[in-house]
C-alpha cells in the first residue's frame, strides 16, 4: 500500500459522513498517473501553490490602490487569510481539509489589477462580461503552464467557481470557503480601514459590534465559532441568523462606508482610465501582446478575450508600467 493510499484510508476512517473523499473526487478532465504520495486534492493544492498566477497576487489590490504602508492587505495576503479561516473551520467539522486549502488558495487566481475596480473595467469592455470567480477557472484550465492548464480535479474548479455568494459549491469544503472569503474581507478591510484612518472602531454600528465583537480578532472568533457550532454533523453548512444577519449589516456598512468611500477610491478614477486605455490600446496592437501569451491561448479565440486574459493577469505595478510605456513621452517620466 502506498503513503497515498494509506492516507485515503485514514480520510475513510477519521473524516465526517459529509466530508469529500478523495477517492471519490469525480476526477481531472485529463487522466493522470495517481502520485504515490499525495491524495489528489493535496496535489491540487501544491500545484495551484506553484502556479504563476499564484504569485502575482502579492502585487494585486485587495481594497487600498497604492497604499502608503506595508501593513496594508493585497490579494495574496487576504487568500491567505480565507485559507487559514477554512481551514479551521474544516477541520472542527472533520472536513477535508486539502480540499478545502485548495479551494481557498485558488478562489481569486483570475483576479484583475486594482481589485473590483479592474473587474469592473473588463466588465464593461469585455464581449460576455467578466467575473473573477470564472476567470480564476479560466486560469487553471486553459491559462497556466502555457495553456495547459493545471488540470484539477472537479471539485476544486467547482469550489473556485461558486464561491461568490450568488452561488452555491457542490461540497461542504467548497461551501466552508465561500463563507469564509466574506468574513475575511469583511473583517479585515475593517483593519485596513482603521489603519487608513477611514473610520474608526466607535464609527462602527453599535448594534453588530454587540452580536460579533469589538476587534478584528473577536469578530473572526464569533463568525467562526457559529459557523461550527450550527454546522456539527450537519450536512450543510450553516451560521445563526443572528451572527449572518450581523455579519452582512456590517458588509453592507463597508460597501457604503469604505468600498465606495472617496478617499479610499480616489485613485479608481484613474485605474479606470488607465485599464480602459490599455484595454483600447491592446485591440489595435495586438501583436504587442507576447507570441508566447498567444500561442497558448485557444485556437480561434476571439481578440478581446485574448486581451482580458493579458489584462486581467496583470499585477498593479506591470499595469501602471505598460500604460507609462505606451502613453506617456519618456521626457515625461519622472521618478
């Protein structure tokens, strides 16, 4: 018996009724050679781990464009965070715990530079739409490793895939990172926020500090608690209506009071303008485009999607740098 399945027998025996088996995953789009070492959805997660699109989120906004500090969150730190809060989660309910840290390193591999605000841009100008949700699984199947793609398994696209709240996972794992990206954010640009000197923990309605604490520390410990103390040998995953009804007034109050806060956006305006015109700028030179990055995009695709693919992996900095190379005359740069 190999380490793999020696481990697969241990999920059997230690794991909930409800968690995902990895011997019963419904398996890759191309057949593989099982490894003697790893279950599959471990495979999954070292691979999306060593993925290019992986590392990029340490350069992609998480809220803040450009911010004046080194404590601010970006995307790499936030996936970070939803892993370690699933994580916890999953294991309390004896849920598979690989499947899980996939789904949750994975969850925003295709988000754009200058987070929301970028999703927006490509939004508008892309032919279908944009969401990160579908280009993240647009990155693991078609995108890395030249066009290859990373080949995983079906539960982890589904999870990366319906992660938004809109949407509903297929397994519990994939349901444990759903909720767990929205109290991570949630929580945590609240942080942020304060460290910006956007709002203040008093500013804070005294109604859902009450229900989930008065500390980006305590508010984590109640949602996480809930979630597991209402879920226990439950084949759903579930939080109380007091502790969800608290956690989306408080998201709702961060949509009003710093997601569309002119001070933290002040910058949008031009990360608009800029992606737009590199979007505008890309269409009529598409030759710009690296022969590498098109040659491993699928024959026949159209321009545009070529284009919100290239657009759309950018880190913040590479962005700014092709719209300075492009746009303006080099007797303008300045430092």
């Amino acid at each position: 018996m190999t380490i793999r399945e020696q481990m697969e027998q241990r999920e059997k025996e230690l794991l909930s009724k409800y968690a995902t088996l990895s011997v019963n995953s419904r398996g890759r789009d191309r057949e593989e050679t099982q490894c003697d070492i790893r279950p599959v959805f471990q495979r999954d997660r070292d691979r999306i781990i060593h993925c290019k699109a992986f590392r990029r989120l340490k350069n992609k906004t998480q809220v803040f464009l450009d911010p004046k500090g080194d404590h601010y969150r970006t995307r790499l730190s936030h996936t970070l965070e939803v892993s370690q809060n699933a994580r916890t989660i999953a294991k309390a309910l004896r849920l598979n715990e690989d499947l899980v840290e996939a789904i949750a390193l994975g969850h925003d591999l295709g988000h754009t530079p200058f987070g929301h605000c970028g999703e927006r841009v490509l939004n508008e100008l892309c032919e279908g739409g944009f969401r990160h949700n579908e280009q993240s699984v647009r990155v693991v199947e078609k995108l890395e490793k030249d066009g290859k793609g990373l080949n995983l398994t079906w539960e982890v696209r589904d999870g990366i895939l319906n992660h938004e709240m809109d949407l509903m996972p297929s397994t519990l794992e994939g349901r444990v990172v759903r909720l767990s990206d929205k109290i991570a954010y949630t929580c945590s640009d609240i942080d942020d926020a304060i460290r910006a000197k956007i709002l203040t923990e008093d500013n804070l309605p005294k109604e859902i500090t009450k229900v989930l604490g008065h500390t980006t520390r305590e508010r984590l410990n109640t949602c996480i608690h809930d979630i597991i103390t209402n879920s226990d040998e439950k084949n759903d995953i579930y939080m109380s209506d007091e502790v969800r009804e608290a956690l989306f007034a408080l998201r709702e109050y961060m949509f009003k009071n710093v997601y569309t806060n002119p001070v933290a956006k002040a910058e949008e305006v031009r990360a608009h303008s800029l992606l737009e015109n590199l979007f505008k700028y890309y269409m009529d030179n598409i030759d710009l485009i690296p022969d590498w990055y098109r040659d491993s995009i699928d024959v026949g695709e159209k321009d545009e999607r070529i284009v919100c693919d290239y657009i759309a992996g950018m880190t913040d900095n590479y962005a700014v740098s092709k719209f300075k190379e492009y746009f303006m005359p080099k007797a303008w740069e300045y430092e």
